[in-house]
C-alpha cells in the first residue's frame, strides 16, 4: 500500500451526475478528488449522450405529467417534483452560465426540440451530440480549479465502511492498490451496458457503485427495470462490438420505422407511433425484426446529413448507406433502478451518496422519458455535492486486499464476463419469460460463487470489474423475479392476467 491519501469529498465517476456533485461540493467549500475509470473524455456515458437536456420551460406541471405517463405511473411524484422545479435554474445556471455550451439555436433564439413522449418541445440539444459539448467543457472547468483533483485511469474496487458509515475507498491505478479517506463517498459510476451484448454504454459500464453499495449493505431498488434503445445502428449482425445510438432527436424530425417488407409498422402498436414512450417502440422493432427480418430507420422525411451531421458520418464510416434506411435494434441503454437515494442523493448508508445512473432516485419508475437522465445527474448531482460537503475525514482501518494467489488465465475475466451476457441476453431483456427468470438467477449465482473464490486471494480492476457485474445480473435478475407485473421496461411474456380482489 502507498501513502494514506484523502479529500473532503471523494466522486467516483466522471459523467455529468459526477462533475455536478464535485460542483456542488466545492462551491460549498470542499475540497474534492474524483476518480474514474475513464480515459478524458470518451469513457464516461455522460459523453456518448446523443438526444439532449429537457428542461421545463414555462410548464413543469406538463413535463412531470409526461414524465409519469411515460414511466406508465411507476414515477415517485416526489421526486419528478424535484427534477422538474429545479430543471431551469441548474441548466441555466450550470449549463448556460458557468460552461457556456452553444445550444442549438433557431431563428429565435435556443432550438427546442421534441422527442418520444414529450408533449411539447422542451429538449436543448447540440447536434446529435449533446453529451461531449456539455462534458468537455464540465471537465475542463473543473480540472482548472485548484480545489479538484481528476484521477483518471482510477478504478473504486472497495468501499472502506465501519458500522453502517463510509469512510473512502480503496483505488486501484498504475497496478497499485491505496486507500483514500473522506469526509463522504459519492458514487457517480454510471450503467450497467457490459452486462449486455448489445449495448450503447461506453465499455467499462459493468455496475460498480451499484455492487459496491450494495456489498456495503446500502438499500438497492428498481434493478429489473432495464431500459432499451429501439433505435441502435447495427452496421454488422454478427459484431455487436459496431452499434451506434441513433438518436431519438432522429424520430423526433420524422424518421420512420419499416420493417423487413418495407411497411411503417409503429400505428399499429400505439397511437403516438414512432414517438411511442421507449419500451413500446423496443418492443415493437423487436416484435418485427424477428416477424420479417428487418427493421429500418427511413431518414428520407428529413435532411438527414444536414441536420445530423455527426451521425450522417457514422453511418457513411459504417459504410451505411442511410438513404435507403439504416439499420436498427434495440440494445441496453440505461438502468432506472440502482441505489436507493432520498432527494439529495443520500443513501441508507451514513456519508455515502449516489447520483446519476447508478442511482435509484425515483423519477424514472419502469420507464425513463427521453432527455431526462443528463437532467437528473446534473440536478441531483449539484444537491447531493452541495449536502456531502463540510464532513470531516475519519481514517480508519482499511480492508486488506490479498495478492498470494497467481495471476488468473489471460481469459478468464472474458470467458465469464461472455456467460453472464448469455444469461442477461436470453433472460433478462425487452421481454422476460418468468418461468425462466429462476433459472436465470441459478445460472448466475454459481457465476457470482466462481468469481467470489477468486476475489478472495487475488486484487486486480478486471476481476472485481467482473465481480461487480456478476453481483449486478443478480440483482436485476432477483428483482425481476420478485416483480410479477409486467409494466414498463420490466415485460413479462405470457404473464398471468391479474385476478380482481
């Protein structure tokens, strides 16, 4: 172990829900390190984000009624009070203010755009490319101020914990193991893509601050309520590796969805068709791919290359020919549930905080509405900073963790890591058989039992990377199994119809 080090506040996770929490903290005095996985800037999910920012402009009663109905009722009303009372003054404020981000704009000043399940349009965007403009500048800022230290290339293998509060952590970088002490831990880690074969998250989205608070004993809801994109490029069948999001800003211009016989088939499943809430049209693109072979974005109702610029090129570097329709399925793209939070992002573990994905804030229920999860990291983020800061550093002893054992087998993290996503692929995707889910928890119990027998003896980020996703799969495939209603991202197929009381 090297030398003790320690901060007032430390953020694991560099996406926006990350930088706002270390916002949050200094502007309240605090002197704050965060520490990320990523390499600046591509590694965080928060940089891959495509559609843009919702805001509520004049009408916060209207986005949260469609932020409820999108979620199929399951929101905390609570909680989407939260989001959509300070919606305006964190953008303003944050976005606007301090980093300056050049929104699109119309002739008449910021271009609003809508996007599925929105009402009105409330989404400020750059592009299809909204993530990078607003996390560049965020890092920027904050890497130039005195009060922040950026580890990147860091991984959170452990929380150090005593008696119910969290201390620090222990990161790993450089193939060395140290602890670092805090006044409080704010979990930023993103996602849970890489449990997934098909995925639009960056590659090291395997679940950490989740299995980590959840290992500490902190409160874990809404794992089952997995949210997939309907609208993924995928360039090659058999090379998941090649997906790309296409945002949904796309359907929002007019876009339509065919199938394998050339037919627009989204009226037929909702009356809002293509800007159908996100488990509708996954379900739907699924439905058809597997009924005629195919399903295609038709970007022919728009200009496609001049108002997608950014994606009109990925597809021309995928040596996709968008003219005549790209494309698409549905992938992994984001977790509703994750750690429980109160509304400052508190957990139920003393001096430990959660924002962004990894967070289970209440506000997206079952189903998440479009352009809303850059908004909570930012709002959730600036108050759970703002509350973790002023707590003093209490060092304490740190877990050992043993290096005795050899080196695993160049393939072992791989091979297992590959079974898991089998698993997650088969069982626990846009629908669940719930005669499957059992076997399904079975499967990666004995995945979880086999990796554990190696975290004992043995320290290194892929494997506790790998153990941080077998201990996730667990907890979305037990929460599904204890959930038999089918609603929202969480469909179950052939489920049994509910009895009157």
């Amino acid at each position: 172990m090297t030398t003790e080090e320690s901060s007032d506040v430390l953020v694991v996770g560099s996406g926006i829900g990350g930088l706002a929490a270390a916002l949050g903290a200094v502007r309240n005095g605090s002197d704050v390190t965060i520490a990320t996985k990523a390499t600046r800037p591509e590694g965080a999910s928060s940089w891959w984000a495509q559609g843009g920012i919702a805001v509520s402009r004049d009408d916060p009663d209207q986005f949260k009624q469609d932020i409820l109905a999108a979620s199929d009722a399951t929101a905390d009303p609570d909680a989407v009070d939260v989001l959509v009372e300070n919606a305006n003054d964190a953008v303003e404020d944050v976005l606007l203010d301090t980093l300056a981000v050049e929104f699109d704009e119309s002739g008449e000043g910021l271009d609003f755009t809508r996007e599925a399940a929105h009402s009105e349009d409330r989404i400020l965007h750059v592009d299809a490319a909204t993530g990078k403009h607003i996390h560049v500048p965020f890092l920027n800022y904050l890497d130039a101020h005195d009060s922040v230290e950026i580890l990147d290339d860091t991984a959170a293998l452990e929380l150090i914990r005593h008696e119910g509060r969290v201390h620090g952590a222990m990161l790993e970088s450089a193939d060395a193991v140290r602890p670092h002490y805090a006044g409080s831990v704010i979990l930023a880690t993103g996602g849970i893509g890489e449990l997934y074969p098909r995925t639009t998250n960056p590659d090291n989205a395997t679940g950490d601050g989740i299995a980590m608070a959840a290992l500490a004993g902190a409160d874990v809801e809404d794992m089952e309520y997995v949210q997939f994109h309907p609208t993924v490029a995928v360039p090659d069948e058999d090379d998941d590796s090649g997906v790309f999001l296409v945002s949904e800003a796309v359907r929002g211009e007019g876009a339509l969805l065919r199938n394998g016989e050339g037919e627009r088939f989204m009226p037929d499943y909702h009356d809002d068709a293509e800007l159908a809430p996100r488990d509708v049209v996954a379900r739907a693109v699924k439905a058809e791919r597997e009924a005629t072979g195919d399903v295609t974005l038709d970007v022919s109702p728009l200009e496609f290359g001049a108002d997608f610029p950014g994606l009109a090129q990925r597809c021309t570097d995928h040596d996709i020919e968008y003219e005549q329709g790209i494309p698409v399925a549905p992938a992994e793209h984001f977790l509703c549930g994750g750690v429980t939070v109160d509304d400052h992002g508190r957990t139920t573990l003393d001096r430990l905080y959660a924002v962004g994905e990894c967070s289970r804030t209440g506000v997206h229920g079952a189903n998440r509405l479009a352009s809303t999860s850059l908004l909570e990291g930012l709002v959730w983020g600036l108050r759970a900073g703002a509350d973790a800061a002023g707590k003093s550093v209490q060092p304490i002893e740190a877990p050992e963790l043993l290096e005795r054992d050899p080196e695993l087998p160049a393939r072992f993290a791989g091979d297992k890591m590959h079974r898991l996503r089998r698993v997650m692929d088969a069982q626990l995707g846009v629908e669940r058989d719930p005669a499957e889910l059992g076997r399904a928890m079975a499967m990666l119990r004995r995945l979880k039992g086999e990796v554990d027998a190696y975290v004992r003896t043995r320290t290194s980020r892929s494997l506790y990377e790998l153990r941080n996703a077998a201990v996730t799969a667990l907890l979305v495939a037990r929460h599904a199994s204890e959930n038999d209603e089918s609603v929202g991202t969480h469909n179950l197929v052939d489920a049994p119809e509910p009895t009157a009381d």
